[in-house]
C-alpha cells in the first residue's frame, strides 16, 4: 500500500506507476530551461530522500556539444531559456545514458519563442528511443504546456517540480519494498490459543464488548505476551492485602462502566507503599463519584521500571483486516502522532521497520547517556501481538498503552481489548462468472 497525503498525490503516484518503469534506486537526473525551478526540483528531491547527484566530467564533456557555454553543467542541467527541441532530445539521450541515475525529471517553462508542442514531442522521441528504461517525468509549467505530451505519450505530466519529486519518492519507496527478500509472518509454538479463544467466546456469550482484566490477563499470557503482575480486588482492604502480597510499591486502578480515560478520572494512583494502599483507594472512589461514576473493581498493579513509553495498537478494517501500529505512548499518545502502522501478519522485518521508523527511536538506543532498551524484546511483544490478532479474529480493536520498555525487556502497564462476532467472509467471484 503507498500511502498519499492529498488526493492530487494519488492521481501523480497513479500516473507514474501506471505509465512509466520502476527506478532501480534513489539518484534523479534534472533537465531544465530555467534555473529557479530545477533548484526547486533538487531541493524537493532531496527533501524527501532522493539524490541528485554531480555529473561527472565524461558526461560533461557529452553535454558542451549541443549547448551553449552559458549553460549549467551541473545536475541539475540548466540549458537556459534558449534550449529548444534539439537540446532537450540531445541532454535527455545523454544522461539517460549515464548510469549514475535511476530517473529523470524534464523540466520546461515556456520562453516567447519556443513551442511547447515541439518540446512535447523532443521528449516522447527521446524517451523512445533511450539507450536504457527508466522512469521520466515531464514538468511543463503552465496549464496550457501541461497538454503538450498528448495523453498517448505515457510520460507523466506535472504542473510543478514538487509534485513529480514527492510522487518519484513515493514510487522509489515502493520500488526498494519490492527488492526486499520475501519473509513468513511470524509464528509461535509457545502460545495457548484455546486458552484465548475460550475467554473471548466466554465474553461474547456474555454480549460483553470489553474483556475485563481476568479475561485480559488470560488472553495476553496466553500468547506470552508481558503484562505486568497484577491482581483484581473488590475494595480497598483487599487492595492492601494484594499490595503487600505483591511486595513493593504498586498502582491502583479503578475498573468499571464508563472508567476510560483514568488520568482524567482520577481513576487511577501510583507509586504507593501498602500502608498508603487504602487511603489511596478511597480517594480514587471520591474523585469517581464527583463524575457520576462507580468503582465495580480495583486493579493492584506493581510498578513498571522506569522506561521508554510505547504504544501497540490493534484496529480491525472490514477491507483490509487487523491493522497493527505502534508508536510514542502514555497519556500524550495521540498529541504527538508518532505512529507507524502496517497490515497484519506482521514478518519479522515489518516489526524492525516500524520502530526504526518512528521519530522516538533514539530515544530506545540510549539517549544522552540512558540505558538502550531491548529493543529484539519490543520486536517480539510486536509480532506476538500481530499473531494474536490473526489467531483471534473476534479481537475487534486491542489498545496495550503504555508499554514500557526498559533494558530488561517490555512491560505491559494497560490493557484494552474489545471483541465481536465476526462478520462472514465473502467468498471471491469465480473467473467468469456473472453478477447474478
């Protein structure tokens, strides 16, 4: 899936990929008649990852022969506003002869003088007949110019530098996931699927959406996933006696109809010693109360290390299936939209690209002097999850936030998982066979 920001990105993503080859890598060749735009074009270029790389003298001395000494000669190739057809044909046959670049970009703004037609018709000639395929966009600076390559030629027409640079980054970005070795989604023998399918069938028979924590705890020990040692109580004495039986300090939570967001709730307090258990608890109740809200259970919970907080999160798209994303968690999760996502069964390399792709990252390797993380440990927390989901198709939406990461491995701190029936799969049309 390559994924685009407005609906114009799609149609020129669409357009190259449709029409012209896919780059062999990241290196663009710029041809151009005015130097303001070719500028633009390499830095947009390399904005977004490409390189425009300097053309060596061999291919220098190639391009003195048609054009005039106050040319640029450096890529990108400036021609001035004097260059007609038979430089555009001449400049476009020699750097696609050169094999230090996977792509080119053509760039054309109209002078008083020359056609656009004619330059339309320069490039479709040279891309014919080019020594070797590769990609190649033609930017034709004015809404009229946009029509000069006829809508036969299959090169892609852009109205600005831009707009073929970033569709280019698109397609070479699909282009590299392409090359990639082919992988198998990640298995476990370790796992105790019937445990967790006899808690989520138990929940439906039930008409509960949202497992509660007996349930939760079930089903992500079950695929050995690291949830923190907790336990389940009724009151507040009860919290107390399950503090000290976990030994040191431990979080209280509130569990019940409508309890979602603790943090705002008050519904939650941490780092608490067992003899400030009950005090804490009855707090929690209070601060319930003022919302309109009950307490059905507590949550005693030790207390994570200190770490990285990440987020792993599961959605269910009735086209796509479970959709897997990870990204910065806690509390400011959504207002710092640091999230990679990817279509589940997760391969092993999926699990890698996602936390290396997220602007946090450092943060995981040892920052300014901090203890990096286990990051093989995050990865697998990952791909478990992906498993669990694939082997669970009732698992509608998961939400593990925070998940702590710590040198000694992840920590599961929260947990929300909402199940339903699903819906019956449709079987694909047989070929040739009509609508009725």
């Amino acid at each position: 899936v390559t994924r685009t920001n407005p609906l114009a990105e799609l149609l020129d993503v669409a357009a190259l990929l449709a029409n012209q080859p896919l780059p062999a890598g990241n290196r663009v060749g710029i041809v151009t008649n005015a130097g303001g735009p070719g500028i633009m074009c390499a830095d947009a270029c390399e904005a977004v990852g490409l390189e425009v790389p300097e053309l060596p003298e061999e291919v220098r001395s190639k391009l003195r022969a048609s054009l005039p000494p106050e040319a640029s000669l450096a890529n990108p190739v400036d021609m001035i506003a004097t260059a007609g057809s038979d430089q555009y044909r001449e400049v476009i046959k020699v750097l696609a002869g050169w094999e230090g670049i996977d792509a080119l970009i053509v760039i054309f703004v109209r002078p008083l003088l020359i056609r656009a037609e004619e330059v339309g018709e320069a490039i479709r000639e040279a891309v014919a007949d080019a020594p070797r395929k590769l990609p190649v966009q033609a930017v034709f600076m004015s809404p009229k110019g946009h029509e000069a390559l006829g809508r036969d030629a299959g090169i892609p027409t852009y109205l600005f530098p831009e707009s073929a640079a970033r569709a280019l980054a698109r397609v070479e970005t699909y282009a590299r996931w392409r090359e990639r070795p082919l992988q198998e989604p990640a298995s476990f023998a370790d796992t105790d699927t019937d445990a967790g399918a006899a808690v989520i069938a138990e929940a439906l028979a039930d008409g509960r959406e949202w497992l509660g924590f007996r349930g939760l705890e079930t089903l992500l020990r079950a695929h050995r996933l690291p949830l923190a040692r907790s336990r389940v109580v009724a009151d507040a004495r009860e919290a107390e006696r399950a503090a000290r039986e976990l030994g040191g300090r431990v979080a209280i939570k509130a569990e019940g109809p409508g309890i979602v967001h603790k943090t705002e709730l008050g519904a939650l307090a941490l780092d608490l010693r067992p003899d400030e258990v009950i005090a804490a608890t009855e707090q929690i109740e209070a601060s319930l109360a003022r919302h309109g809200l009950l307490a059905e259970r507590f949550l005693v919970q030790e207390m994570a290390p200190s770490g990285v907080e990440l987020l792993i999160g599961v959605v269910l798209d009735e086209t796509f299936g479970p959709l897997v994303a990870c990204g910065a968690g806690g509390t400011e999760a959504e207002l710092r939209g640091d999230v990679a996502v990817r279509l589940a069964p997760l391969t092993p390399a999926d699990a890698r690209e996602m936390l290396r792709s997220l602007a946090m990252y450092p943060l995981l390797t040892g920052y300014r002097g901090s203890e990096p993380v286990d990051i093989e440990a995050l990865e697998d927390a990952l791909l478990r999850t992906s498993a669990m989901v694939e082997a669970h198709e009732e698992i509608a939406e998961l939400d593990l936030n925070p998940v702590i990461a710590t040198p000694a491995g992840p920590v599961i701190v929260d947990a929300r998982v909402r199940v339903e029936e699903p819906a019956p799969q449709r079987p694909w049309p047989r070929a040739g066979a009509g609508s009725g």
